[in-house]
C-alpha cells in the first residue's frame, strides 16, 4: 500500500490511503504515490 498526505504549510488538506493489487518493489510504490498525489493535486 501507499499513503498520500497534501498540507499547504500550515494545515493538512488530503489524508489518502491507496492499496496496489499488484506485487511491486517500494521504489515502484514510491513512484504510484507520488503519481496519485499528482493527480489529487
């Protein structure tokens, strides 16, 4: 799984939990969060 947390500097706007159903190594899920924050960005 991966986390996501998006804050301005002062306060946390997004809190998100993603769960990958695919086997991955932790750069491959680094990279799927910082995709996903992107995207909620």
């Amino acid at each position: 799984g991966a986390g996501i947390i998006l804050e301005n500097g002062e306060e946390v706007l997004i809190e998100v939990s993603l769960g990958l159903v695919f086997p991955t190594t932790n750069n491959q899920a680094e990279y799927e969060a910082f995709l996903a924050g992107l995207r909620l960005a």
